[in-house]
C-alpha cells in the first residue's frame, strides 16, 4: 500500500500546484465550509455530552462499535481497545477530534503543536489536554520510513500517548500505528510542497497557530496583563538596552510601566515611547500552555 499511496499523494501535491489560485482558493472555502458544518454538529451533540460521530452518550462503551469518543477514556475503555479505534480512523481524524474537544476547556492553549518545544527533528509533535486527560501524537522520519529491522513496524506509523491524572494509560512504546493510506497521501503531498500544502485543523487550533511570527505583533498590541499568571497563553519578555552614549531614565520606564497597568496593556506594547532605549520584545508560550509530553527513555526502534 505504502509506495502506491505515496506516489498518489506526490501526484495529488502536483495536481494542486497546478490549479490556478482561485480554484485553489475556492477549494479552500469549501473545505473550510465543510469544517465548519461538522463542528457545529460536533458541538451541539458535545454541550449534551454525546458524541456526534456515534449519537451515543460520551460515556458510553460498546465494544462493538468502535469510536473516537473513547478516548474520553468511558468506563471500560482499556488500552488495548485503541488498536481498534487507530485501526478505525486516521492520525488527522484522531488528532482533529482530540484538538476539538480540547479547545472546548480553553482555547489554543491545551495544544501545544509548537515545533519550538518539541525537539524540532520530529515530523509531527503534539501535545493535547482536556481535563484530567492528556493526549500526545509523535512520529519522527524513521517511524513515518518504518522501522526495517523490526517486521512488525517496517510500514509507515506514529506512535500515541495517553495519561489519566497524568498517569500513564497507553506508552508511546506501546503501539507503533500504522498510518492510514489516506494519512500517507496527505503526509506526502505535504513533504512534496512544504509550505503550499499544510494540514489544517479549522476549530482546532492550537499554540503552533496562535504563536507564529505573523501574530508577535498583534499580540504584542492586544494582550492585556490582567488574569492569573500561571494560566497565561504567552510570557511576553521585554529587554530594553541603552542606545549607545546615552542612558535611559528610570523615571520614564516607571512612568511606562504605571501606564501600563492604568491601561491594562502590555509594557511591550508602549516601550517604543521609551526614550534613548532600543528595545526587543520575545513572545513565547505561556505557563498556561500544556507541556510537550518527551517522548524519551525508549528503546531503540520504537
Ligand atoms: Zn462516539
Ligand atoms: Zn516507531
């Protein structure tokens, strides 16, 4: 299956290379209307505590019918039963059901997809929490090339982690996942137009999103300093140095600083008033943001 889905999904980035941009554009509305048309529906069946894939109650468990909604770990619900909800629907499937229901407690900040905190050689590296449960996706280029020593994982796969009251349920040296072969197709035409090509996950953003370098600035000038530091989105830094042969005054930083709060906006955001001073502001990922699970002490070839 391997080879064919990867040489379809190759054919599939050329293809959309080739469409004019309004075609493509169209394409993108269109599949962003479909988005938004199931996360309504998802929504008005998760506010009722159902799950819109199967209608039945979130905490329910029925080993005949095999469903994402199990990963709200239902009572029953053991880890060898995800095999069969993996076997069921593909790592884009999963990961976009687990990124909307963790968007439902807070926004962006319960998935950490940042590639800055994971350790940047993973292809894809992503953190998820909702509530007491924490799921994590993990596949570096071995793992997506198979591991050829090993018979049981030489196809395409990523491996899963889940925690309960940050407890482990499923290792990542569990399970090695086959991806599906629409998975491998979508993987390839990104690997083949990196940049042009991404996967989107509409409603279900995360950290990666939010923090980019087109959004330092805007959140620079929006972010208010008011609420519980623990539970921020961003720690905004500001480092303010001296031009050179002058200095700043401390009178006018404080001045800065009081306005600041008066205003209930960020230092960054006033500190280009301060005179005789260069400044440099770094914007990073608040203590609020879920953690990357490390996906460490394994053994080779996992
Ligand atoms: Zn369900
Ligand atoms: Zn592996």
């Amino acid at each position: 299956m391997t080879e064919a889905a990867k040489s379809k999904g190759r054919y599939f980035a050329k293809f959309l290379d080739a469409l004019p941009e309004d075609v493509r554009a169209h394409g993108n509305d269109e599949s962003f209307r479909a988005s938004k048309a199931e996360y309504q529906r998802f929504l008005e069946f998760f506010n009722k505590g159902h799950c819109y894939l199967c209608a039945k109650p979130l905490i329910s468990f029925s080993k005949k019918t095999p469903c994402l909604h199990w990963l709200l770990k239902p009572k029953g619900f053991n880890k060898k039963d995800f095999r069969t909800v993996a076997h069921r629907y593909g790592f884009f499937q999963i990961q976009s059901f687990l990124r909307w229901v963790a968007n439902q407690e807070n926004f962006a900040k319960n998935i950490n997809d940042l590639t800055c905190e994971g350790n940047g050689v993973k292809l894809f590296e992503v953190t998820i929490k909702y509530k007491n449960l924490e799921w994590a996706f993990s596949c570096a280029e071995s793992d997506y090339q198979g591991h050829s020593t090993s018979q049981h994982a030489k196809h395409p796969h990523y491996h899963f982690q889940m925690r309960i009251d940050r407890r482990p349920f499923i290792n990542y040296s569990d399970f090695h996942i086959p991806f599906s072969e629409m998975d491998v197709i979508n993987i390839e035409a990104m690997r083949a137009l990196p940049g042009k090509i991404k996967q989107r996950f509409s409603f279900g953003e995360g950290m990666g999103d939010v923090l980019s370098e087109d959004t330092v600035e805007h959140i620079i000038k929006t972010a208010v300093s008011a609420g519980a530091y623990d539970e921020a989105h961003f720690k905004i830094d500001s480092i303010v140095i001296a031009k050179e042969g002058e200095t700043i005054n401390g009178d006018d930083l404080y001045e800065i600083i009081q306005e600041a709060k008066e205003k209930n906006v960020t230092v960054a955001s006033l500190l280009n008033r301060l005179p005789n001073a260069q400044t440099q502001v770094i914007v990073s990922p608040g203590p609020g943001v879920v953690q990357q699970a490390p996906r460490s002490g394994r053994k080779k070839d996992t």
